[in-house]
C-alpha cells in the first residue's frame, strides 16, 4: 500500500495529477478541489497522502491500480469515509468532492441535503444517505483549522483560483463550466495577483 508520494507535479489534468519521484512518474487521481490547488503548484515539490484502490472487473482478471492523493491527510481520512456511504464508490467520491472537505463536511453536521445535492453526482436521496451515515462521525471534519497535520496552507495563488472558482459558481456556472474557464485563464503558467484579474481575463475570452 502506498500511502505517501513526495515528488515534483509535472501536470495536471481534469480528473489526475503527475507526480515524478525520481525517474517514475505516477498517475495519482484527485477530486477536483485538489486540483485546483495543484494549478498553481506545477514544477513544485511536495507530498501527498494517498490511498491505493483497484478499479475494473474481477470476473475478467482486468484490474487496474489507482492512487487518489490530498495534500492532507484528514482530508485522505474524510475521502474513505465519505466512500463507506452506501452507493458511493471511489469514482463517484472523486467526482463529488468539488467543494473543500471543511465546507462539505459542516453540510453534513447540520443536515443540509439541499447544500448537498449542489456537488456533482449527489441526488436528494444520495443526500440523505449521506447525512444518515455521516452526521455524527464529520464534527472534527468540519471544525478542523487550516492548516492542519502541519500541511501548510494554500498560497496566494491558491486562494485566488479558489475564490474565482466560487464566483464563477455564484454567477450560474456549473462546476466543469467553471473549471474549465479556470483552466482556460490559467493556460501556459499564467498567475494572477487577485479574483478581479483572473475574471477580467477569463471573461475577454468569452
């Protein structure tokens, strides 16, 4: 079991990132508030907590290993609870942690399944399951500090692509519009010092 990769980010694509531990480099899968943080870190060294999982079908011996990777490891911890609710998977995790772990996590401690079902994947009824499985094991989740398991916390450049991504969403975009407008803007290591340079560019592109 791999539990822990240190290594330099050579890329990021929608659903992984590319991390070089001396002459290999791994394929690690990370949801999309991760990613985010990743934009901003490429050609960086750093280290990430992961976990490791099998996808494919059994019944054809096709079996694939896969690496999900957080930059922290209570978020690492959240992810394989968040997996324990039935009908959620590894993939149908990835593709709904959009928002950070704290955000969603305080969703859950006070019951709100209409908070809820704005991530993608998460259907009233998925909603619910999640809040009858999780409310009562989340409250660290959702009071831990940042930084936290001396993670260090997001640099200026994070933050900024984090609170565009968030207006992005107040104006009607859904999550991959909005990634993708991000991506767009962010294109060829382009930084931005505030949320009102990067929407003025993303919006000369529209």
């Amino acid at each position: 079991m791999i539990t822990n990769i240190t290594g330099i980010v050579n890329r990021v694509f929608d659903e992984e990132a590319r991390v070089q531990v001396g002459p290999i480099e791994y394929q690690v899968m990370v949801p999309e508030f991760v990613r985010r943080q990743l934009q901003s870190r490429v050609g960086q060294e750093l280290s990430l907590s992961t976990m490791q999982y099998f996808e494919g079908n059994m019944n054809t011996g096709k079996m694939i290993p896969r690496l999900v990777g957080f930059l922290a490891e209570a978020e690492l911890e959240f992810f394989e609870l968040f997996c324990t609710v039935e009908k959620i998977g590894v993939r149908k995790a990835l593709k709904a942690l959009t928002r950070p772990i704290k955000e969603i996590a305080d969703a859950i401690s006070r019951q709100d399944a209409k908070w809820l079902t704005t991530l993608p994947g998460i259907g009233p009824a998925s909603a619910e399951q999640v809040i009858a499985t999780l409310r009562r094991k989340v409250t660290k989740f959702a009071l831990m500090p940042v930084p936290v398991d001396g993670v260090a916390a997001p640099t200026a450049a994070a933050d900024v692509i984090e609170d565009a991504y968030r207006a992005l969403l107040t104006v009607g975009l859904n999550p991959a519009e909005a990634r993708d407008r991000l991506d767009a803007a962010l294109a060829g290591g382009k930084s931005y010092k505030n949320v009102e340079d990067i929407l003025m560019a993303i919006y000369a592109k529209a």
